[in-house]
C-alpha cells in the first residue's frame, strides 16, 4: 500500500534557513473602512507566499524570504506581509500542506450521502480518540469497487484555533482553509488532456512534492505527499511517481498514461522521471509558481465542499445569527420598555395637569356639587311624594263607569244619580245607578235589560243585584203624550 499522507517532521537542511527567525509582538491593524479585497496564503511545508486579489484579479504578491515551519514563525510572516502589501480588507483564504494536515484515504459501502458522512464521522471519532479533538472535510474520489471512496482531510482543533486566532488578532477572518489537491484539480480541468485520460500530476509544494493520480475533468482517483525536492531529491521524486503509477494500475486498474511535472524541474529531473517510468508515457513539465494556485482557489466560493472549516463557519454564521437574533431582540424589548415608560410618562404629566386644572377651578366646582346636592334631594322629596300620592290613590273607576254608561245608554235613557265607591270591608267596588226612561212599560223594561247587558260585557265586568232593581212610574202630566218611567239598580263592578 501507498501511504497517504506523512507525519513526520521535514527535514533541517530543507524546512529551514540560515537565517535566524525572530518572533515580534503582532501589528494590530487600526480599525477603519475596510475594503474588498481578499488576501491569498499559501502555507507549503516551510514556504509562506501570499497574494492580495481585487475582484479575481491580482494587486500584489509577497514571498517569505525564511522558512516558514511554526505558528510563531507564521505569526511573523503575516506582519511582514501585512505591512508590505498594505491589506486593508479582511476576507483570507489558506492553501495548506503542513504536517499538521493529515489526509487518509477511506473506503465507505455503498450508502447514501447521509449514511456515508455518518460512517465517516465515525472514522474521524475513533481517530480522535487515539490523538486530539480534529476539525475535518471528506473528499470524494473514484473507485472501481463497489465501496465508495474519500479522502479525508484532518487538522488538529487546537492548531486551527490558534491559526484563526493569530488572523482575528489582526482583524482577518480565516474563510477557507484547502489543501493542496483542490488548486491541483483545477489546474488539471484548465489543462488539454482528455475528459477520460488518466493523469498523474507531480507538483512541488514548498519543502514537499504533492503526487496526485486523477481523471483529465480533475476528478481525483488518490493523492499522496512526500518530504522531497526537484532540486533535491529528483532521484527519489522519479521513484515514488514510478511507484504511484504501479499502486494505480494494482488497486484501481487505471493505466496513467500522461504525467505532468509542476515546479522548477530540471532537465535531469525530467530524465530521471523518464527512465523511472518509462519512454511510452508522455511526460509534460510546466514551470508553475504558487500564484497559479492562488488564482485558482480565488475564483472558489466559500462554500466549496472540500473547504476545511466550512461546516465550522456554518455553525459560526448561525451563532452569530442567534447572537444578533438575541441582540436585537433584547434591544426591541428594552425600546418597548422605554416606550411604555414614555406612553405613562406622558399620561402622568397628562394626568396631573388635569388635576392642577381641576384645583384651579375648586371653589366654582365645590358650589356646584352643593347646588347639585340641594336639587337632588328636593328631586329625591318630590319623587317620594309622587309614590306616596301613587300608592295611596284611588283608582278613577268611577270616573270610567260613568263615561261607559254615558256612551252605552239608549237616547231615551237619562241619567240622574250614578255612585261607584270601594267597600273597604270586602275591598270590592260597588254602584248604584238611577235614572229615567220615556216609554211605556215594556220599552223602559227592554231599553234597561240592554243597560245591563251592555254592562256586564264590558271590561267593567258589572254585575247587578236583581233584588235592588226598581222600576216606577212617574206621575204623568196631562199634557204629556208619553209616559216617563224612573229606575234604579245596584251591583258589584270586577266580579267574574
């Protein structure tokens, strides 16, 4: 088996200099406009190169003159670069290859999408728990078996905060960290070789050589990195490339046929890569610098899937929109205070210039209630008078049975005595009527049968006392041509 990645330190004579590295206190950038410009780091095993990019396009470059190996010689580097090229923006992105960064290849069953980042989460744990806590992205690559393949790309938590953290000190936000795989993808897509064809790209990256087999659309088959230089180890760089090109044909049956050799590559390096692997395989240097990765990685979005720290900045962004939720929240609630607290401000000013206006005007008002007070209870007399006088009234029935009998009587009847009293004993309203009749007898007798009739079904409801019935006979005048007779009855008004 090829190994995937390297742990071990890189060698003296390779990761360092003759020259002494200085730690320095950070420069601490003003706070100010900020611009949108993106600054491009490249961390390669030792070599610190940076590039600042104004809308895709590069505005300044600048080179580490030492080597890079630790946090403190990185934290050195990045005021030098900050103070040459004047970066006034903030957004950062990093190409990383350092022997902090682990990348492990892993093949996962056939499962969903879900199922694999779950397998894989698991992979990571069980790996956490023989080393450190490890923040990581899982790449997707080909496989000929029926497994699916990833690599996984591994940096220790504690490392990656203390990289954010030197960036925050001087006002940057770390928005991707790559490895170097993802420039050399993209340069392989922007390269003539065939969709299909089979490529092995040897790219040096710093104090290192980067080997990655991969399809001609840039779709990686595997990778590996190793601690040697063209300069250097040329020799060493021909076998390890002979040796990919064996592994990919044994594992995957992929036959690479086009290698392509990226860096400062001498004429007896390129020899000595094709005496390794052969004369039939077609052997392309291109002298590439660091910049062409840079420029490369620019035109990527954030939230490109092989970006180490996207899932971390995606739970970052949510934090600081539940922060900002928060904040906003306490801030409208602490408004609403404020504004009740005005609404019954203003209501008690209001309030007590009513009352001032209300003691102003005591006097005229105290009058006034007394005055009110004096008509009310003569109101009050008056009304308890007109209760009495109610309640202690007699009804006007007599008053009523008067104007009935006036209206019911025949023209030859005539009234001459009419009473209508309340018994206080039996509480029963009792009448005597008397009057006159012209007629002879049989008319006055009909003419007061209708009387009573008319009477009793009245709403009067009278009813007569036939034994107090009296009809007489008035002594008639000679000249009289018709006779008058007298009549009297009595009886009870209300009786069923």
């Amino acid at each position: 088996m090829i190994p995937v990645a390297l742990s071990s330190p890189p060698a003296t004579a390779e990761s360092t200099s003759d020259a002494p590295v200085t730690t320095s206190r950070s420069t601490v950038r003003r706070p100010g406009r900020r611009s949108s410009d993106v600054l491009g780091l490249a961390w390669l095993h030792g070599c610190l190169y940076a590039e600042v990019f104004r809308r895709q396009t590069s505005v300044g470059a600048w080179e580490s003159p030492v080597a890079v190996a630790s946090l403190e010689d990185f934290e050195v580097g990045l005021d030098s670069l900050l103070q040459e090229l004047a970066f006034s923006g903030t957004d950062v992105f990093l190409i990383l290859e350092h022997e902090q960064f682990v990348h492990q290849a892993e093949l996962v069953p056939p499962f969903s999408e879900s199922a694999a980042r779950a397998y894989l989460r698991g992979r990571v744990q069980r790996y956490e728990q023989e080393r450190e806590p490890m923040l990581w992205v899982g790449q997707r690559t080909v496989s000929v078996r029926k497994e699916s393949g990833y690599l996984l790309h591994l940096l220790p938590t504690a490392f990656y905060s203390r990289l954010s953290s030197a960036l925050l000190t001087r006002r940057l936000d770390l928005t991707r960290i790559l490895p170097a795989v993802v420039p050399l993808q993209l340069m392989l897509e922007s390269a003539a070789a065939a969709k299909e064809q089979m490529v092995l790209v040897a790219a040096e990256a710093g104090a290192a050589t980067t080997l990655m087999v991969a399809r001609g659309d840039g779709e990686l088959l595997f990778s590996r990195t190793m601690l040697a230089r063209w300069e250097t180890d040329a020799a060493r760089i021909a076998v390890e490339v002979n040796r990919s090109l064996l592994y990919a044909k044994q594992q995957f049956g992929a036959v690479v046929d086009r290698i392509e050799l990226l860096g400062s590559v001498s004429d007896q390096a390129r020899a000595d890569v094709q005496a390794r692997c052969g004369p039939e395989k077609k052997l392309i240097v291109r002298p590439t610098h660091v910049s062409g990765w840079l420029q490369a990685v620019a035109r990527l979005s954030a939230r490109h899937p092989v970006n180490l720290v996207v899932g971390y900045l995606g739970r970052k962004r949510r934090r600081q929109f539940l922060r900002k939720a928060l904040l906003a929240a306490c801030w409208m609630g602490l408004l609403l205070m404020a504004l009740d607290f005005w609404t019954d401000k203003q209501t008690w000013i209001q309030k007590e210039r009513e009352l001032q206006r209300l003691r102003s005007h005591e006097p005229e008002l105290t009058a006034e209630r007394d005055r009110l007070r004096q008509r009310n209870n003569q109101i009050g007399r008056n009304r308890e008078i007109v209760r009495v006088s109610e309640e202690g009234r007699v009804p006007s029935v007599a008053a009523r049975f008067l104007t009935y009998v006036a209206r019911v009587r025949t023209p030859d009847t005539q009234l001459t005595d009419l009473s209508a009293k309340l018994d206080p004993e039996t509480g029963k309203w009792i009448f005597r009527l008397e009057g006159r009749i012209e007629g002879d007898q049989e008319t006055a007798r009909e003419s007061l049968a209708a009387l009573q009739r008319s009477l009793e079904k009245s709403p009067l409801h009278a009813r007569f006392n036939e034994a107090m019935r009296v009809i007489t006979l008035l002594p008639s005048v000679v000249t009289e041509a018709t006779p008058i007779h007298r009549f009297a009855v009595e009886g009870g008004l209300f009786e069923d």
